[in-house]
C-alpha cells in the first residue's frame, strides 16, 4: 500500500485526479500500475524522468506522444493480476490479456465474433472452449488497439481472426481490405494456465518479418 501510494504520489496531478474519480480501489490501482510503468519504460527510452514523460490524451482519449516526441507507439492491457504493455517503434500495435473466467460463451460470441469465429467456437470441445473464446478475443481487441479503434468503433462480425488457440494467429478477413493479413502480424503470448493475451504489430511491405523482443516483467522499484 506505501509503495502505491509513492507511486501515485509521483504521477502528474491530471493522472493522480483520473486515479482519484474510480470508485473502486483495484480500478484507480490498475490505473496508477499502468502509468507508472510506461512513465518508466519511455522514460529509459526517451532518457527523461518519469515524470518528465510527455503524455497527452490521443484521438481516442489513450495518452500518446506529441508529434514533436520521438516515434514509440504503446499500448496497455490489464486483466486480473497481469498488466501488458507494448512499445513499438515506428509502428501501430496493441496489446490484450485476458484471464480466462466462466461466461455465456456462445450469447457472447453472436455479439462480438464473426461467423467463422462463432462456428469455431461451436465445434470446439468442451475443454476447449473457454480457450477458443479468448483467444478470438484477445486477437480480436488486439488488432481493433492497434488500429486505433474501440469494441463499438468497427462492426465485430465484419472482421475475422484465425480461431483457433494453437494454430497461428493471423488476420483472416477485414471489411473492404483484400489481404488484411498483410499488414498486421498477431503473435501469442505465453502467460500463465488459464489465461489469452495477443499482440498485434503493423506489418511493413518491405520487411519479412516483424522484429519482436519480449521481456516478462518490469521492475518497477522505489525511484522516481
């Protein structure tokens, strides 16, 4: 509790008033762990303070860095105990964990899965199935993050990700796009039993591959 509250303490006072407004503590804890994390990460990168960190609110209201900063794009996730955070240079990308839990798979699926995705869904076994499902969602926020759009923003049954948990993730289907899969690159993300995290990076033409670097934790210590 004394480390998260040093921690609050060294936010802007903008972040500390958003922390303050959530009514419940584990919301305004996820908040203040997020931000303090990526003020130290850009930090290392920008060779600033944390504090020092330029963020401002994007097109969405996520914070960016202004055009004049250097090119690192990011993007957070939380779910449970797991905070996921993506730093890309020079290009898009988006993050999703999600820890698995028990929920009305198939009424979710007819809202938020194309139909490929629902069909999948439904021929998997029962063992399966809590896999199936969030692996299609963390695929599918992932890439929706990374292209800057929310859950409401683009229709989910107009876009279509590979389904299946242990079988590559790849782009299948976008609206109006004839080779989706060209541009973004999705990878899987080995956490824990029980849990589904994807990344989604923008692909460019001329490369065969997207460079990816992974490190498991930050350590975020006592400084400032």
């Amino acid at each position: 509790a004394a480390r998260l509250a040093a921690w609050r303490a060294a936010l802007p006072a903008e972040e500390q008033a958003r922390a303050a407004r959530f009514r419940q503590p584990d919301d305004a804890a996820r908040l203040v762990l997020g931000r303090t994390a990526l003020r130290r990460v850009l930090g290392a990168r920008l060779q600033c303070s944390p504090a020092a960190v330029p963020l401002v609110p994007g097109p969405n209201g996520k914070p960016v860095l202004p055009p004049e900063s250097p090119p690192w794009q990011f993007n957070l996730s939380h779910s449970g105990d797991w905070l996921l955070l993506a730093l890309a240079w020079r290009r898009r990308v988006g993050i999703d964990v999600e820890a698995w839990r028990d929920l009305e798979y198939a009424a979710l699926a007819e809202r938020a899965f194309a139909p490929e995705e629902r069909a999948a869904l439904a021929a998997a076994p029962a063992a399966e199935r809590a896999a199936t499902f969030f692996a299609v969602w963390t695929r599918k926020e992932a890439l929706l993050k990374a292209r800057g759009l929310g859950l409401g923003a683009f229709p989910l049954d107009e876009f279509a990700v590979e389904p299946r948990p242990h079988v590559r993730p790849q782009v299948i289907r976008w609206r109006g796009e004839s080779h989706p899969g060209r541009a973004w690159r999705l990878f899987s993300l080995p956490i824990l039993e029980r849990c589904s995290a994807c990344l989604a990076v923008e692909h460019h033409d001329e490369e065969r591959d997207v460079p990816l670097e992974l490190e498991k934790a930050i350590d975020l210590g006592d400084g400032q």
